[in-house]
C-alpha cells in the first residue's frame, strides 16, 4: 500500500502499489488543474501535459518517466512529474501546479 499525501490541500490517499496519481488525486477530490487544465485536458492521456506536480519526497517509489513526459517536461526539473503518467509504490508527498 501507498501513502499519498497532497502537500497543498493537506489531504492524504491510501492507494495500492501501482494506482495512477492522477485517478488517485481526482477520486480523493484533488485539484490538479489550473483553469486552462481544466478547459483543456485530455482526460489523462498524456498529451496536454497539465496535470503536472512536483514530488517533494518519495520520487523512488514512482515509476521511471515515460517518453511522453520526458518530452512533455523537457525543460521542467526532475521533481516535476504528469500525474496521468505516473505510478506510485510507496509512500509520496506531492505538490499539486507547482
């Protein structure tokens, strides 16, 4: 099991190793997007690239980036994921549009 805890809302997930950060944010009711995100996204696929977080701790329990984001955040540090591309497996602490 994986503890996910939203740094901003001061919120935390019980997920099971491998669930989806995004789906993981948006059952607990986390608000990932700002207003173009939410005019625009697409539906977590990985092709808009505006559900980014930043990991405050706990990067070695998500999964590896994904080609997908490594081109979508290029020029974002490597604390930045897409929640849509990224699995958790242990214990995390995320910062919702940083």
């Amino acid at each position: 099991m994986a503890n996910i805890t939203f740094v901003n809302e001061k919120t935390e997930a019980i997920a099971a190793d491998g669930a989806n950060l995004r789906e993981k944010a948006l059952e607990n009711k986390v608000d990932l997007y700002t207003l173009k995100g939410k005019l625009m996204n697409c539906g977590g696929y990985g092709q808009c690239g505006t559900c980014i977080v930043e990991i405050i701790e706990g990067m070695e329990n998500l999964s590896p980036r994904t080609d997908v984001e490594n081109r979508k955040l290029r020029r974002k540090p490597p604390s930045y994921r897409l929640a849509c591309q990224t699995l958790v497996n242990g214990p995390v602490q995320v910062k919702t549009k940083p």
